[in-house]
C-alpha cells in the first residue's frame, strides 16, 4: 500500500514562483499617479515639466521660499499625500550613483540639517557609490546583492509599512515595520551627485 507522493523539486519550484508572481500582482494592483511638487524641491533640484523627472543641477537656482521647499538637504516631495490605503510606485535609477527615495510625513523638517530616519519622519532607502543601505540612525547597509536600476515603493498606511523591491528582478529588498502613521505622507526623492536624476516611472502626469 506504500502509496506516497514522489517529491518533484521542479514542481515545488513551480509553486513557489507562482506564489511570487501572485504576490507580485497583488502590489502592482495599488499602483498610483505619482508625480512632483516643485514648491519642495531645494534649490538645487529641477524638476522636469511633466513632474516625472528631477535632477541635481550645477548651480544652486533662486527660488523662493514658499514654506513647503528644503533649502539644505536635496530633496523633493510628490504632490500626492496619502492618509490611508495601499499605494505602489516605481522610479528609475539607473545610472544614478547617489540617490534616496520613499516615503516623508508632511511634518518633516524642512529648513535645516537633518539625517533621514522615521525618528525624523523618513522611510528611505539610498545608494551611496558602491553602497546601498537604508536610512536608519546610523544607515544600515543591506544584504550583498545587485544594486536595482528600477525602485519599487509599497506603502501599506494602516498596516505602518514601507517595502522596496527590485523591480527587474521581482525581489524584496527592504520594509521598514512597526509604525503607527497619523499624518498625511508623500513619496521622498533626493539626489546628491550633479547632472544625475530620477525618474517615476508609475502612472501618467495630469493632463498628458
């Protein structure tokens, strides 16, 4: 009566790549408009006129000071917030050397010095050179693996996460865990190197 099943390795691995393109669909199926607010971007930031692309200029620009904008750290925030829901987006980061992204709350210093970590209201992840890490307080760097070309950003509001996974490769790359969110939060951008740049790659501007 023996009767018991032949294991198949081929097979098991079968299973467990549906179970990841399952999951896979599953993220992509939150996919939002992201595009970016240029009354954040530093001075030293320009913004692309779809508000899809920013870059690290020469030369530091005149800009006024609306309130919203960072003066000392690089950064640029999305125009969309989000205060509930799931929500995915990718950027292209190809070729960039230094760049961070993910997400921001709204309350987040923007005048002076500061090191990105939630404690500062930052969920990121960045590259530095041949490094990549997330910003933690001090970074942390990551596993060794393939520096990704193309980011994809997860935000589960009411479950407190933010998850990034290598999108040509499908892998889960980091997810910050155990927040408790109550302010409105923005995808983050930051790019430290001139003439480099980031692009959002998810959904279309307005109007296009």
């Amino acid at each position: 009566m023996g009767g018991g099943v032949e294991y198949n390795p081929e097979a098991e691995l079968e299973l467990q790549k549906s179970i990841v393109e399952s999951e896979w669909k599953r993220i992509c199926g939150h996919e939002v408009c992201v595009t970016l607010d240029v009354e954040t971007a530093n001075p030293w930031l320009e913004v692309s006129e779809d508000r899809k692309s920013v870059r690290r200029t020469e030369t530091r620009r005149n800009l006024p000071d609306t309130g919203k904008r960072f003066t000392d750290r690089a950064c640029v925030l999305g125009s969309e917030g989000f205060t509930s829901g799931r929500h995915y987006w990718e950027v292209e980061v190809m070729g960039n050397r230094r760049w961070s992204l993910g997400v921001a709350a709204e309350s987040v210093e923007r005048k002076g010095k500061f090191t990105p970590s939630p404690e500062t209201g930052f969920w990121t992840i960045a590259r530095f050179d041949d490094v990549f890490g997330v910003y933690t307080s001090p970074v942390s760097r990551l596993p060794a693996g393939p520096i990704p070309g193309r980011v994809g950003v997860y935000l589960s509001y009411e479950s407190g996460t933010v998850s990034f996974y290598n999108v040509e490769t499908k892998s889960h790359l980091h997810t910050f865990t155990g927040n408790k969110f109550t302010e409105k939060l923005y995808s983050s951008f930051g790019i430290a190197y001139k003439n480099q740049w980031v692009r959002i790659c998810s959904g279309s501007a307005p109007g296009l």
